[in-house]
C-alpha cells in the first residue's frame, strides 16, 4: 500500500515509465491502481527513432508488471516522509498475518 | 349429351361416339389391326369382342322421352354459379393490377430490405421482364395467387397454346390456370414469357443470377438517382463516376464498421445486473478500503495536509486533495456516489467484524488456501527470521539503558534511532488524533478522555525519552550514546521533532548533554571539512539541530546561559571547538544571549552582581584560551561567505571585551580585516561580493564602535 499511496500523490505529474521491453514513455500520470497499473496521458517515447509506431499514441494504460523503473520528478517526492510511510508501513502489526 | 350440367362435353377431335362415327371400311381395317396386336402379343382379343357375346340387352331400353329429363334432374337447368373458371376470367384485369400495385410498393421498400426483397424477387424481376417485352401476363397474377399450382401451369400453357378460347378437355381437367386464361389474350405465349415462367417455377438454380442482376440494376439506380441531384446533368464522366463511387463505397463501408462495432457492443448489452457490478466493485474497493488511513495510506494522507497548508500559506486555496482524485471529481451523479460511500462504510465495517485470515481451511480440502490480498501478497521469499525476531524483542521491550558497557556499534546506534523514530511517529499520530475540545454539556465525559490521552501521550513521550539515552551517565562509554545518535544524519533529523514533544527541563538536559560532550560530535571534528559529505553533515546540523535549540536559548535566563557556557568551556577543549561551525554558532549563541541579559532587553530582571562577576570570570577564560587562536579561525580557503559566522563571534566577543581584550582581538585578525577591506576596494570582485566583503567587517567593526570606512590601507 505504502507504493499505491504514493504514486497517488504523483497524479497529474510528468513522469517517465521505463518498461522490461525498454521501451520508456514520458507522461503525465493519470491514475495508478494498487497493482501499480499506470494510465499515461500526452504520452512521448523516449526514443522515438528506435519506436516509430509509438509516435501516433496519445495515451496508454501499463499493466504493472511490465514496469521496470519510474522516473519520478524530484520536487513532489518527500523523501522524508517517504521514510516515516516506510517505517510505519514496518510497524504495523502484522496485518493479516503478514511477516 | 351435348350438355352435362351446362359444361361442353365434346372432346377435342373426337367429336361423337367412335362406334357411331366409324364407317364399315374402318371397322375392318381396326379390327385387322387389332388382331394383328393380338397375335404379336398373344392376348386373346377375342373376350374383349363385345360385338359377339353382347346380347343387345341395350337396345331395349327407352331411348326416348328424354324430354323428361328436365323434370327428373330440376327445370331449366343448374345455373353458372358453380362456373369458378369464368368468374375469375371475368376478374382477372381487376386482380392484375391489384397485384401490380402491390409488387412496385414493394419494389421501392425491397432495394433496402433484402429479406422482403428476396421473397418476391423472382416475381418482381419475372414481372419487370414481361413489361419490357410489352406482354402484360395476366396469368402471372393468377399464378402468385394460386401460387400452389406452379407445376401445372406449363402444362397449361402448352395445351391453352393450341387451343383457342376456354378448355374443356377432361383429359387436362385440373387445369385451373389454363382454364382461367382469358380468351382476350389469346395469341401465341411468347419465348419470353415461356422463359420467365420456367424461372420462376424452376429451381433455385436459375433464381440467383436474376437476383443478382436485380440487385446490381438497383445499385446503379440509386446513383444514377445520386449523379442527378448532385449535378443535375448526365452522368457520363468516367472520373466523377468513380469519384463518387469510391465515396461512396467509402462512406457505405465506414458505415458499415460502425454498425459493426456497435452490433458487436451491443451485444453484451445487460449482460451483468447492476447487483453483479456492485460486487464487482465491492471486491474492487475492497482491497483498498481501510479503517485507518494512516496506517495504510500514511504517505498519501500526509502529503496532501502538508501541501495543502504550504498552498493555504501561500494563499492558494489547498485543492491536491481533488487533482489527486481526479476519477472521484469525474465519477457521475451524485447517487451514485452516495451508494458508493454507504458500501465502503459496509466494507470497513464488515472487514472490522471479520478480522482479515491468511489461509483457509476448507473441509475435505488438502493442504491450505491462501488469501492473497495487497496487504497481504504471496511471500515469494522464505528468510530466516532469527535475527530478525531479536530485533523486534528488543524494540517491543524497550529495556533502560544498561549502566553497563553499551556498544556503540553502527547497528545498535541505528537501531536506536529507529526505536526513537517509532516514538516519534506514535506520538505525532497521537497529536492528529488528539480529542477536540468539550462541547458543552459533555465536559466531565470530554475531560476523562482528555486525561486518558494525556496519560497516554506521557507515557509514550516517557518511552521517547529513554530512547534517546540522554540521562546515560557522562564518560561511561566513549562517545555518550546520545552524541552516537546525532553523529548520524537521521540521528540529527529526528531531533527537531523529538523537541517538540519534550518538556523544558528535558530539552535542558539534553542542551546540557550535547554541550557536555560537543567535541566528541562529529560535525566538530576540523578534517571534517575536507570532503564534501561532511559538508553535508555540518549544514544538516546547523539546519536541524542548532535553530530549535537556538530557539530555547535565547528565552533562557541568564543563570542557565552562565552555567551552559561554563560546562562547555569546562569539558571542551575550545580552541578546536571554536574551530568548527557548529562550537563557534553555540559560543556565539551563549555570548549574544548573556549581553542581551546583561543590559536587561528581555523579560528576565538584570542579573544581579555576583552573576555578572561570574560571566565576566568565565568570559575571560574565554578569551585567553582563544588569544593567539583568533586568526586561526578563519578557514584557510573559505569563501567570505562562509566567514560570516567567525565574523559574527568576533563581534559577539568584542561586545563584552574589556579595551586590552579589544586591542588583542583587533591586533590579531588586523590581517582579515584588511584583507576584506583591500578585497573590496579593488575593482576584481563584482560590487555585491564587496559589499558581503565590507558588511562581513563591519559586523567586527560595528561591535568596537568602529567602520569600515575609517580603515585606512596602508600604501603597499
């Protein structure tokens, strides 16, 4: 959950998505679910040379998954809370069992 | 017998009884032939030889009074009413012309609807054909009427084709069409006619290409229709033809796809009522509902208070709560909404009842079930959980500082820090969900919540403070587990934090603590500045650390000031304290606190004599310890930037200097002060850096009761 969150927070922010193929797509991020699916909006290949099909997409939906990396802007990351998220997600007593 | 109930009974070229028209010549010549059959055959003629055997039995009866006749079988005859053929010949145009009218109605709809359109094809196209030919077939139209004599019909036509007018020939009795024909018409049926007849009632065989041919003379129809009204002239331009063909095949086509896509659609159309959506989306939301959502959606949740009040601060109305959810602003009409609200209520509450397993057991079942949920994935890694098990003893049992040995190795500090940390975030979350005020009538009940919370939050700040192993005993281990903690950065980073939720005299404490054992702190070390990570380290403590306690000092009085300052000048060696950032922001802190005390600006009375005398004992220990050092404090190679703080702790210190100490301190960093000011004057540095340069002596020279100005630079 603790991911879930915080990707919630980066709606509406450019991101880039590199995916296991190495296809990388920037975007705005326009909703993320708890399988961490991603839904781009004003989507750009990263490497359009190598991806020419990929130059009349708009927008995608990414199958979690798939995602490699996500390249986050750094001004809406709180890397402190994000901290304090870890340690308390860490806390919990071990939600249904959880180790 | 000319007449058998009005019907004409002379057969066709056998006009009378055969023994009656026979003349004796061909008597013979038949019965010659007869017995030469019989002797080919062998068949006995001769018992078929009535003219023998027969006894002329006949010729006894009463040929005559057939005149009676009359009375025997009923007056003047039976009538014609029975005469079906000739009525319906004499109907026939008026069923004609109902049954053209009907098919050419049925031509205008059947281009579209190919189902009507091929039920009366065959008809449509055998009719178009015989008005082309100009021959108007009546027997058409009686044919579709009394569609189920088809067979007959070309039988009829070959017989009526040699006869004239009505047939009676009882041979081809049961030729109701041929009999219907009506006499008018009475000419040869063309080959036409004949050929559109055998289409019709032939098999389907020959039926398809008149379909076709049909269907292609309608296409070309509707856009010989489409040529005239889009110009208004011929049609014979072969490229605006095909122009307009391609269009429209184009436009049919797309046309075509939609309703394609749509048939394809539509046909999951109600495919799931709406209590299976509500399931669906039960189990959806499910996975995400949470009866805490600082628990599960801590980030999320803080994130968006923090933004909201830095927007609020700025004067933006908060409003990340929304863009965040942007599927929640969209999502459609109110109802909808409220249902969706009531079965997340019944989610949380149900998920409350039934706490949540991770495996079932099912009767008659091998093994287990497991329940995997986003909370609870599949474990795909088994690790040992040895070590792990100790470390949560140790934090579940937050056992007091041992006066013993304690070791100060990485992980235990580390672990530490965290123990505090867990405190901290306990006790923020405390805070969040501190009771509201009383409301009126309910303040005895308002009050023991407040105190349970109270209780509560002690405790928890209690354990805090354990944690942060402040009340160690000094110089049992080397460094004091405290200054361990903060000679980590998030050691350093949890201490603004801790402040908060401390009581005066523990923040004193842990002042005390700190300034006990400044010189075994990290960021106090001189080769810490060397490399860029202890930079760091040092602009993490000036940023985390020195502001809150800065902030403590300087409401503090002057006994507390004099008493800080004389255990830092007692445990530390201050000539290399005074060399690090973070030694000389604390001496300057002490030394503007106890002036601003001395000449009484605060709320505190003016210290009395025996306190003064004390500062002034204690500042000259002060000073003479740092004489000869004061030029050493300046960074060899730092930017003047980062010697405003030594020139901050100059002027603090010339501020309660007598006038020897004065003329010592300005005899020693004489150098600096020239430095700057020749720096400034010349021309190579940019106009703000001389001022920085000037504003940097200045505050030195301010203290003296002098200015840069009056410096004069000696002729080099």
């Amino acid at each position: 959950m603790l991911f879930y969150s915080f990707f919630k927070t980066l709606v509406g922010q450019p991101v880039t998505v590199e995916l296991k193929n190495d296809l990388a797509i920037t975007g705005v991020l326009v909703s993320v679910d708890q399988f961490l699916n991603i839904k781009l909006d004003n989507i750009k290949v990263v490497d359009e040379e190598r991806y020419p099909h990929m130059l009349a997409v708009k927008n995608c939906f990414i199958r979690g998954s798939v995602v490699r990396y996500v390249q986050l802007p750094a001004p809406s990351v709180d890397t402190a809370l994000l901290q304090d998220a870890a340690r308390r997600e860490r806390q919990q007593p071990a939600q249904g069992g959880r180790k | 017998m000319s007449d058998f109930f009005g019907f004409n009974t002379v057969m066709p070229g056998r006009p009378g009884s055969r023994k009656v028209m026979l003349n004796p010549d061909e008597q013979q010549e038949l019965d010659r032939q007869v017995q030469k059959y019989a002797l080919e055959t062998g068949e006995d003629f001769e018992i078929y030889d009535y003219g023998e055997t027969y006894d002329n039995l006949a010729d006894g009866l009463e040929e005559t009074r057939d005149d009676l006749n009359d009375e025997t079988f009923g007056g003047t005859g039976a009538g014609t009413d029975f005469d079906f053929a000739s009525n319906t010949r004499q109907i026939a145009p008026a069923l004609k012309k109902e049954e053209e009218l009907y098919i050419k109605q049925n031509e205008h709809v059947g281009v579209r609807r190919s189902s009507f359109a091929s039920l009366w094809e065959n008809d449509a196209s055998a009719q178009q054909d015989s008005y082309k030919n100009g021959l108007p077939e009546p027997s058409q139209a009686a044919s579709s009427i009394w569609g189920s004599f088809g067979n007959t019909t070309v039988k009829g036509m070959d017989a009526g084709g040699r006869n004239t007018g009505f047939v009676h020939d009882p041979v081809f009795g049961v030729g109701t069409f041929a009999l219907s024909r009506p006499s008018t018409f009475g000419n040869q049926p063309s080959l036409e006619e004949i050929e559109a007849q055998l289409l019709r009632t032939a098999g389907t065989q020959p039926q398809i290409p008149a379909q076709q041919e049909r269907k292609m003379m309608s296409l070309e129809e509707v856009e010989a229709a489409l040529m005239s009204i889009n110009g208004g002239r011929p049609i014979y331009t072969e490229s605006v033809i095909a122009e307009q063909q391609a269009k429209q095949a184009r436009l049919e086509k797309r046309r075509a796809e939609r309703l394609a896509k749509q048939a394809e659609i539509a046909k999951h159309n109600g495919l799931m009522t709406q209590s299976d959506k509500d399931f669906i989306n039960r189990i959806q939301i499910s996975q995400l509902v949470t009866d805490d959502p600082y628990a599960d959606d801590f980030y999320c949740q803080v994130y968006t208070a923090l933004r909201n009040r830095h927007l609020q601060q700025m004067g933006i109305p908060g409003s990340m709560m929304d863009s965040g959810h942007p599927d929640n602003r969209r999502r459609g009409n109110g109802r909808t909404e409220q249902r969706m609200q009531q079965q997340v209520q019944r989610i949380v509450s149900d998920a409350k009842r039934n706490p949540k397993r991770t495996n079932v057991t099912v009767e008659g079942a091998l093994g287990k079930i497991a329940v995997n949920s986003v909370l609870n994935p599949r474990q795909l890694l088994q690790v040992s959980k040895r070590g792990s098990t100790n470390d949560v003893l140790a934090g579940n049992l937050p056992k007091p500082p041992s006066p013993g040995p304690v070791s100060t190795k990485s992980h235990t500090v580390l672990g530490w820090i965290e123990n505090v940390y867990t405190c901290v975030l306990a006790l923020e979350q405390m805070r969040r969900q501190q009771p509201p005020p009383p409301r009126p009538g309910e303040e005895e009940l308002a009050r023991e919540v407040i105190q349970q919370w109270n209780e509560e939050y002690g405790e928890l700040a209690r354990k805090m403070w354990r944690e942060l192993r402040i009340t160690v005993p000094i110089s049992i281990v080397h460094p004091h587990p405290f200054i361990s903690i903060l000679n980590y950065s998030k050691g350093k980073k949890v201490i603004p934090r801790v402040l908060r939720h401390l009581l005066p005299e523990q923040i004193l404490t842990l002042l005390t603590m700190l300034v006990a054992n400044f010189d075994s702190l990290n960021v106090c070390k001189s080769e810490i500045y060397a490399d860029v990570e202890g930079n760091q380290e040092i602009e993490l403590f000036m940023n985390t650390i020195v502001p809150p306690l800065l902030g403590f000092v300087s409401e503090a009085p002057f006994r507390i000031v004099v008493g800080l300052l004389a255990l830092f000048i007692e445990r530390n060696n201050m000539i290399w304290v005074a060399r690090s950032r973070p030694g000389l922001a604390f001496l300057t802190l002490f030394l503007t606190r106890a002036e601003i005390l001395k000449q009484g600006h605060s709320n505190y009375p003016i210290p009395d004599e025996r306190e003064i005398e004390q500062w002034n004992e204690l500042y000259n220990r002060l000073f003479s310890q740092l004489q000869t050092h004061f030029a050493a404090l300046f960074m060899p190679k730092a930017t003047m930037a980062e010697d405003v703080h030594v020139w901050r702790f100059l002027a603090a210190m010339a501020v309660g200097a007598s006038v020897e100490q004065q003329h010592v301190l300005v005899t020693e960093v004489r150098e600096q002060v020239l430095d700057n000011v020749i720096a400034a004057q010349t021309s190579r540095s940019a106009p703000e850096k001389a001022a920085q340069r000037i504003g940097n002596v200045n505050l030195f020279l301010h203290a003296l009761g002098l200015d840069a100005s009056q410096v004069t630079v000696p002729a080099m």
